[in-house]
C-alpha cells in the first residue's frame, strides 16, 4: 500500500517530479483552478505534460504502468468528447480524495493520429461522471440537465425526486455493475454522498 495522501500540494509536487522523470517529456506544467488560487476541497489536478512521444498510445501504456507504481492507480478514463483535437486522460489514485482526480493533456509536435480507438471502461467512466456531478452539487453549481443525462446513461429513469436520492440511486446502480477491483473507492463515493445528503437536509 503507497502512502496515503491527505494535503493536495504534497501530492501535486510529486506528481511534477515523477513525470518530469520521463526521457519522452520536455515540460510539465500545472494548469487550472489550483494556478489561479480559486480552489475547494474539491478541485482536482489539471496538468499539461509536453514531450516528443510520437504513438501516445505507447507513450500511455508507460506512463500508467510507472505511475501505477508510484502511486497505485484506481482506474484511468480519457476526455473521448476532446479527442482527436486534444489528449486529455483521468487519473484516479486508491490513495487520495475522490475529487482529487489528476486530469493529464498531451501534447506533442510529432503526434501523430493513432491507429485504435480509445476506449472507456463503461462502468469507470460512470464514476467518473458521478463524482463530477457530486462536485458540481456540492458546489451549488450543478445543471438538471447533466444529473438527467447521467440518469439516462445508466439506464434509470428520472422519478423527479431530489437530487440526493437521484445521485445514490445512480451510485447503487454503478455498485450493481462496478467489478470487486474499485468496491473500496465506491464506499469512499458513498462516504461523500452521505457528506452532501446531511448538508441537504439541513
């Protein structure tokens, strides 16, 4: 079991340092709300990782296995709305918050268009739109229409009831098809859930 991470600034030193270590990259860089200041509890970790890969597919392969490693990754799932325009893949580690997904652009000038499609985990990319829509409610700046939309990606249909009822009827259904390897970070999921469903109540 890899050390367990609990302030987020340690973690994203790491992280620059670990990627800085690969022959391919020429930068990387920190991105997003955590440069701007503008953070919460929730914010995740946006990175920009530059290097001289060619097949990003290769360049993946070993940038999970050696992160894997490092910091024991949860599952991974790539931005599929981006491609072929941008690179973008998610990073989930066992060992941090939920929220504290870690999402990675590449870029590269010899990138070239790669040959296989990239393809999600039904069932990871499920969580991940949850915890993004758990963020968003948390935050009070959610969109009925993303909620709905998720809805309908697991198969469930909208009873109109409020939305942490909605969100644990969505997260018992993923529990219901989720495979034994992501059981703990689903209990983490329901932990937070609990957190939002007693701030709705009040």
């Amino acid at each position: 079991m890899n050390e367990l991470y609990t302030n987020r600034e340690v973690l994203i030193q790491e992280l620059l340092n670990h990627f800085d270590h690969f022959p391919e990259v020429t930068n990387v860089a920190l991105r997003g709300s955590i440069v701007s200041g503008k953070t919460d509890r929730f914010s995740d970790i946006d990175l920009l990782i530059e290097g001289t890969f060619s097949n990003i597919e290769t360049f993946v392969a070993l940038l999970l296995q050696h992160t894997d490693d490092r910091f024991e990754i949860e599952f991974f799932d790539w931005a599929t709305s981006l491609l072929p325009h941008e690179y973008v893949v998610t990073f989930y580690f066992k060992n941090t918050s939920i929220f504290w997904n870690i999402d990675v652009q590449l870029v590269s000038d010899s990138l070239y268009k790669p040959s296989s499609k990239f393809i999600n985990n039904p069932t990871y990319h499920l969580i991940k739109l949850w915890i993004l829509n758990l963020k968003y409610l948390q935050r009070q700046q959610y969109d009925k229409l993303t909620v709905d939309k998720l809805v309908r990606k697991c198969g469930l249909t909208d009873d109109n009831v409020p939305y942490p009822h909605t969100m644990r009827k969505i997260l018992e259904n993923i529990q219901n098809q989720s495979d034994t390897n992501v059981r703990f970070f689903l209990l983490a999921c329901e932990k937070e859930l609990e957190i939002y469903e007693k701030q709705f109540i009040q």
